[in-house]
C-alpha cells in the first residue's frame, strides 16, 4: 500500500505568534471581552494590532484549540474559558460520539508530505489549523497520510477511519475519487465542482476561483491595463483552471483582446521547470515587442517565480510590468513593492470542511447531491500595480 500515516508533530511557532496570542488571552482574562462575546472582524483587529491576517489567524487558531475561543463559520468567532463548562457557560450542543477521520497529503498535494512543513505553508497549514479547530471539542482523533507518487486513492479503503479530507487533488484524480464515492464519506477541499459532476457532484469546499481572479483581473484594467498576461504552471488543478476562467472573463467583459503570447501555461506543479518555461516567454514577448503591462499569476510560489523572472530579464515591478498574485501571503506585505493579491479563506475552507464531514458521519448514512460550497475571496490591495 502506498498510503502512509505521518507524524502530527509540528515546527515552534514563531515570536510574533505568541506574541498576539498572549495579547489576546489578555483581553479574556481581563474581561475586556467577555464571554460569549464576539470578536471584532479579523480584518478590523489584525489592523488594530499591526499584523497580518494570517499572523492572527494563527494565534486565534492555537487559542481555539486552548479553549478560550471557539468558532462557528457563518457566525464568527466567540469567547469562552477553558473553565466554561464549570462554570455553566453553554458552548453548544456537546458530542459524544468517537469518530477518527483522515487528512490526505501527500506530493499530489505538497511537495513532501511532511505535516510539518505543510503547517509552515500559508495555504495548507490555514486549511490544516481550520481542520483541528472546527473539531477541537467534537471528540474526534484525526489521521494525516500521505499518497506517494504510484500510490492511489483507493489505497484509503484500506486505513480505519470513517470520513475523508482530501486536499488539493488533481483534475488527474477525479476518476479516483469518483470511484470511492459513495464508498465512504469524504469531502475534497480545492478543486472545483465544475470538474467534478459526474456521475454526480462530489462533496467540495474551494474558494471562489473564478471570481476572485476576475477580481484581480478587473483591478488591473480598471488601473489602466489591457496587455495582461496569464501565468499558470500547474493547469492540471482545477482551481488553476478557474482562475483562467475568470481571467478570460474579465477580459471579455472588458471588451479587451486576449493575446496568445501572453498565456503561459504549464501542466504540472513541478516548481524545477518553471525558470526556464518563464525565462523562454520573456525571451519571445521582448524580441516581438509584445512586453504586457501586467501579469495576473496564479499562485504564491508561482508569483514569486514571476517576479524573479521579470527582473533577471530587466523588467521592473511596477514601473515595467504591474503584478496581482491569487494567493496571498505575509511575504508579500514585505517584498519591495509589497505584491497586490487574492485572499483565499483557507482558515475557513478547513473549518467548513471538517464541519461537513462530521455532519455527513453524524448522520449515519450517505448523502445524495451534498454537491459544492464556494467560499469568498479578498482583493488586497498593495504596490505592484502602476496605473497607466
């Protein structure tokens, strides 16, 4: 069997963390929130406070799990006590049923299916932290595997939990997981339900991929560009896939052409051919004097390997060649210029998924046509798009 169980042991956190965590608590134990309080929007505090929106992601998940806090997606965020229950205070109906469900990494997924290193990831370790906090008090034990390259989704019959999480997969994987539905519940978070509706619709959490790139797209062309280039280096996901959808959305509904030079696509995640793949487009757009104004790309490392690209070619960022990211990051805040990107709810994603699975496992049964959830995207707004 190529399905092994990893290690659930994770990195420290950082400083800065413990840091906000700590001010947090604070607040709860001087009763400046009080409980069942709710917390103000993330995106007003993590303001107040000066930090990112994932740094306080991340120290309001860990306090989650410590019991100060819990969250309901849909409603927010909530302040409780470790004590609570002593103290008569009602976190919502308790659940004694024991459940052990599984999490899927794996190098479809992520490059090494180390849970560690996927906690450092700004996309997989939000969805892994909503994971853990949407279940903190479900009495359910959860399970990280991995698939190797030649190992195959079917290989999960064969582990003992009673529901499945599978992230990232492929439009490669869907006949596999089309297979072992009804088998077993499990819900895919990122990919999309459009890929995924035969023989019927598959149990899907994803953000809103089309959307959020016509989002980014529009930002773009309403900021004076019409020459905007698509990168995508990893096609075969669905939400990549997406994303080109909503860029040639935008662009149609802009009235603007889609030049073919400036689609560059790539099928697989495989980060050691994209240098040359980029390198090789910049060569023909600037020996044709097709150079866009602007690139939409399609990921955070794929961002990253754009903007590298752009400047090994003497092309400025962005006073040569405006940039929007799909996929945010805390790197991007520091970067010069600070990346203008789309913010995926991952936090979110994994909260909503887990609590789907547990209403799927609750209820005892399969359920026929559960079908998709499309969460909403953020335009955050930064310095690497020049107005023209």
């Amino acid at each position: 069997m190529r399905v092994k169980e990893i290690s659930s042991s994770v990195r420290g956190t950082k400083p800065l963390y413990r840091q906000v965590e700590e001010q947090l608590r604070e607040k709860i134990l001087t009763g400046v929130w009080k409980v069942n309080d709710p917390l103000p929007p993330r995106r007003a505090l993590s303001k107040e406070l000066g930090i990112t929106r994932i740094t306080l992601d991340k120290a309001i998940g860990q306090l989650i799990r410590e019991g100060w806090l819990y969250a309901n997606v849909g409603s927010g965020t909530f302040v409780t006590r470790p004590d609570m229950e002593s103290k008569g205070v009602d976190a919502g109906p308790k659940r004694t049923k024991s459940t052990r469900i599984g999490v899927v990494l794996g190098n479809r997924t992520y490059s090494e299916p180390n849970l560690a290193l996927a906690e450092t990831n700004d996309y997989f370790g939000q969805i892994l932290h909503g994971i853990r906090d949407a279940l903190i008090h479900k009495n359910v034990d959860i399970r990280y595997l991995s698939i190797d390259y030649g190992g195959s989704y079917n290989d999960l019959k064969e582990v003992d939990v009673q529901g499945w999480i599978v992230l990232a997969p492929t439009l490669g994987d869907l006949a596999a997981l089309q297979k072992l539905d009804g088998l077993f519940p499990f819900i895919a978070v990122g990919i999309s339900s459009d890929y995924a509706s035969t023989p019927r619709p598959l149990a899907i959490i994803d953000a809103d991929n089309v959307q959020g790139a016509m989002q980014g797209v529009r930002y773009l062309i309403d900021n004076g560009h019409s020459e905007i280039a698509f990168v995508s280096l990893a096609i075969d996901h669905s939400n990549q896939y997406d994303r080109y959808r909503g860029y040639v959305e935008a662009m149609a509904a802009a009235g603007k052409r889609v030049d073919p030079r400036n689609i560059v696509l790539y099928p697989a995640y495989d980060v050691r051919c994209w240098t040359s793949v980029l390198d090789e487009w910049l060569l023909s757009v600037k020996q044709t004097e097709a150079v866009p104004t602007a690139v939409f790309s399609c990921d955070f490392n794929m961002t990253i390997a754009v903007h590298a690209a752009l400047k090994r070619h003497g092309l400025s960022v962005p006073d040569n060649v405006s940039i929007v990211s799909f996929d945010d990051s805390a790197v991007f805040a520091y970067m010069t210029p600070s990346i203008t990107a789309i913010r995926q709810p991952a936090y979110d994603l994994g909260m909503r998924a887990a609590e789907r699975l547990i209403e799927i496992v609750d209820s005892g049964q399969m359920i026929d046509d559960i079908g998709s959830e499309k969460l909403p995207t953020e335009l955050v707004v930064r310095e690497s798009v020049r107005p023209l």
